[in-house]
C-alpha cells in the first residue's frame, strides 16, 4: 500500500487538499523533514509548500536520498516547483506551470514564490510575485489596465520585499505613475479577478499523485 506524504501550507487549504487526495499532510517542509519523511515508510512524497526564510530550505541531497531510497518525489507549485526545475533531472518530477517557468529560466528567483503566512491558520499574509504577474497579466487582457499600467505596477511589486507585498501596497508604490483612475478600476476589480497560480499548481499536483495511485 502507498504511504503518500505532502508538505503543504499556504498555497492550498487543508480541506480542498483532503477532498482532492488522501494522505498524510505536514506543515511545509524544512530542512530534515523529506529525510524524516522517507524513514516514516512514505513511498510518495509531494513537496508543495515549504519554508524560505523562517529556517533553512530543503536541501537538494535529502530529496536525492529520497529518490534513491525509491521514493517518488513530485514538486509543484512553491518550493517544491523550484526544487523540481533543479533536479528533475534526477528522478524528480515537477508538476504545473510554475515549474515549467523555473525550468525554462523565466523565473529564477525563489522570491517568486516566496510570501509569508500566520503559521496558526495557515493564511496568506503576502501576495507572492508570480501570483501578481499573472493577475496584472489578466488585468490587462480584460481591459482594467493598459499595457503601461501593467508595467508600472509589476515595477512596484518588484521593489517591494517580499514579506510586504500586497495588491494595495503595490498601487500605493506605482504612486503618481499610475493614473487615478486606473488605480481605482485595478483596486475594483482584483478582489474577485485576481489569480492564484500557486494554487492552481498545487491542485495539479495532487490530481497528478491521485492519478498516479
């Protein structure tokens, strides 16, 4: 019988998580925790969320332990798709498009991906960037920013250390580049247009390792 593990944490709540894939859940993986994983007897570990700043990242050679201990090792959506475009050519399998940008070289910061969130409830206190490029990405498609807009404020959101990054904080560090009335129709609308691509990612990967089962 498969004994599967996911690291998860901000990127999908628990609940939805449950519903789409059975398994054993942990808080999002530190430095240790795939070795603990893989003495525990997991046959699948799913790395999805995992820590950046708060204590020290998965290393690359437990996640190689793992596979060469005969583990089937998936990363998506946060940590996990940025270990997976490191070492897929190893045996690791990365899942979504987040994965794919690190892959291709698109993205290479781990501040992409990178946010933080009340460690009680799990929530998002941050927006993570990659989050914000494909909302400004889809605000412009919709006509609620111009191509210009778009530039500014994916500018804004750069400067902003990744801790601080919010959709409202981005608007107020565009400041006068931004017009009125494109900071208005912006703030409007990204309550309920925003994307969430980490979450997207992490879903894909769970349906991925439910398929796979």
């Amino acid at each position: 019988m498969q004994k599967i593990i996911v690291f998860l944490g901000p990127s999908l709540d628990r609940i939805t998580a449950e519903k789409i894939l059975p398994a054993e859940y942990r808080e999002p993986a530190k430095r240790g925790d795939i070795l603990l994983a893989v003495k525990s007897g997991a046959t699948i570990i799913c790395l999805i969320d995992g820590v950046f700043h708060q204590d020290c990242a998965v290393a690359h050679r437990e996640i190689l332990h793992a596979i060469k201990s005969g583990v089937r090792v998936m990363g998506a959506s946060s940590m996990g798709a940025l270990r997976a475009a490191e070492m897929d050519t190893l045996g690791m399998v990365g899942i979504g498009e987040i994965y794919h940008k690190y892959k291709s070289g698109e993205l290479e910061s781990d501040d992409e991906v990178a946010l933080v969130f009340d460690p009680e409830s799990g929530l998002s206190l941050s927006e993570p960037l990659i989050n914000i490029r494909y909302t400004l990405k889809k605000a412009q498609e919709c006509g609620i920013i111009t191509p210009a807009a778009h530039d500014t404020l994916l500018a804004a959101a750069c400067s902003i250390f990744y801790p601080q990054r919010t959709y409202s904080r981005c608007v107020s560090a565009a400041g006068t580049a931004l017009d009125a009335e494109s900071r208005e129709r912006f703030i409007a609308w990204v309550g309920t247009g925003q994307c969430d691509q980490k979450r997207a990612d992490a879903i894909a990967a769970l349906e991925y390792v439910r398929e796979l089962v």
